[in-house]
C-alpha cells in the first residue's frame, strides 16, 4: 500500500510506492493547489526469466492520482537504474507526462553504446523530453523542483528538490544501510563522497527520500525517508566521522564484494533510451541484447 503524506501550505503532497522485487521507491509528488503531479522512478515489473513485462507497479500509481485528481505532467529519473525497468514511457503513453533526466545522461550513453552495439542509440539524449542541469528549475504547478547534479553512483545523477523534500536517488540509503555502490561504468567513489557531502550541506530538516531500501541488520521493517541532520550524525559510511579517503578505501573494497545487480543488462539498455526497449524485429518480437565476455582461460569456448 502506498503511504501518503498531507502536507502543509506550500508543500507538495508526496507518496511513496515500495517494490519488493526490486527493493525500489517511486514517488507520486503533487502540488495541492492546481494538482499537478510528478512521478519519480516509475517501476516497469520485468521477469528476465520469461522475459514478459507487465503494469502493475505503474498502474497502482496511476490509480493512486486518479483518486487524488492529480494531472501528472512529469516522469522524472534520477539516474539511469541498473536494477528495475523504468516505467516512464507507459506512464507518458498513458498522460502524456513528459520524461526528464540529468542532462550528463548523455555520457552514460556514450559509455554504454559500445558495450552493448547499440548503433541506433543516439547519445544526445534526445530519447528523453527534458535534460536537466545543475541547479535549473521548472515549475509543478504553483511548487518548483530544484536540480542538483550529484554524479558518483553514475554519471548522470540528479537530486530533485521541492519545497522541503529532496528524492536523492541512489546517493544515499538509510543512515543504518549508509550509500549505493559506485563501480558500475562512469561511477567513482570519490565524486560520489563530494556529492554527498554538498547534499549534506542542504538544512538539516530537509526531508530525505531514497530510491532503495534494503532493511539494513538488525531493521525488521523497510524504510525510505530521512533527514539531512539524521544523515549527518548517523550515516554508517558518511556519517559525522568519515573521511574522504577513508570513505573511497571503504566504498571500493565494498564494491568489488557486490554482484552485478541481476537485472544490470536488460535495465541499462532500456533505460538509456528513456525506457523504450529496441524496435521490435522482423517478426514482432523485441529482444534485448547480453554481451557475452569470456573470464581469463576460457576464451576458446566463444569460438
Ligand atoms: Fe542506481
């Protein structure tokens, strides 16, 4: 069930939707006045094993404004997700909501139009409506977003701020669980460190809302919204503290314990293109790709 919040005058009301299957948070975010509404981080459900999409996710969340009266006019990513599918484009084929992201989206693409051949990926990002620079504005109804470019978990990620809430992506977890890992491509420990430390710098009573949540040790209960003051004095990784240095010694020896997340290849292809999948094929099948790479000693068995 989604868990909703009635704010106070000038602030936006905001709800949260958790998927299990992919520990994700998308937002419902609208302005009380002209109830004009924002997605953040829209789910696509995907089952790679069938490989069959399906709706649920982002239709609970479209009921959900219905019932509120909500116009949603935006479909806002904070960073190209390495583990869920975006829902995006359905929630745009479906209002007309406009698809926005960090406008450095474009070097994720050129980072993984290589790895995947993708030859038709354009790398402008022009699959998306709105690219998004530090520090721009634009307008929900009577409220506005606010961008931060906080890049280290990508590239290209952003924060999006409103009144006294900020959706930080995949810069910070709970205090008990501490940050996201920064090694896929384009990611860097200590860019995202510095980024961290300026979302930091925001008011203390600033609301936090994160991405992920996975029930940190001891945590019986999932949990997506914080406080910069509470990340200040309690993060696990970046708390009052870490250093720099021994923040990056940390992130990177955490790092090359992870997994690749089991949805990295059908996520990243899709996503770069604003959550479109590949043009179908000669006989009305989409199919997304798998670059498939040998480990040492073993590359006589791709010949
Ligand atoms: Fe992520």
């Amino acid at each position: 069930m989604p868990s909703t919040q009635v704010p106070s005058p000038g602030l936006p009301i905001i709800q949260a939707f958790f998927d299990e299957p992919t520990n994700t948070i998308s937002y419902l975010v609208a302005d009380p006045a002209t109830r004009q509404a924002a997605v953040i981080d829209p789910v696509l459900d995907y089952d790679h094993r069938s490989g069959t999409v399906d709706v649920g996710s982002v239709d609970a969340i479209l009921a959900a404004a219905a019932a509120e009266g909500f116009t949603i006019v935006w479909a806002l990513e904070t960073h190209a997700h390495a583990d869920h599918l975006s829902g995006a484009p359905y929630i745009k084929a479906k209002t007309g909501a406009a698809i926005g992201i960090g406008e450095h989206i474009k070097d994720v693409q050129k980072i993984f139009r290589p790895l995947f051949n993708l030859a038709e990926l354009r790398t402008d990002g022009s699959d998306f409506d709105r690219l998004f620079a530090d520090g721009e504005r634009f307008p929900l109804g009577e409220l506005e977003f606010e961008v931060m470019h906080t890049p280290g978990h990508t590239p290209a990620d952003i924060v999006y701020r409103i009144g006294d809430a900020a959706f930080v992506g995949d810069t910070l977890f709970m205090p008990d669980y501490g940050t996201a890992r920064a090694d896929f491509p384009g990611g860097d420990a200590r860019t995202l460190y510095r980024s961290i430390r300026r979302l930091l710098s925001l008011p203390g009573e600033t609301r936090l809302f994160l991405c992920h949540d996975y029930k940190a040790p001891g945590r019986d209960h999932y949990a997506w919204e914080t406080t910069v003051a509470e990340q200040r004095a309690a993060n696990v990784h970046v708390g009052a503290e870490a250093g720099e240095d021994e923040f990056v010694a940390m992130r990177e020896a955490r790092d090359a314990t992870l997994a690749a997340p089991t949805l990295l290849l059908p996520s990243i292809q899709v996503n770069i293109r604003a959550g479109r999948f590949p043009e179908a094929e000669s006989n009305g099948v989409h199919y997304l790709r798998v670059p498939v790479t040998a480990k040492p000693g073993a590359e006589l068995a791709l010949t």
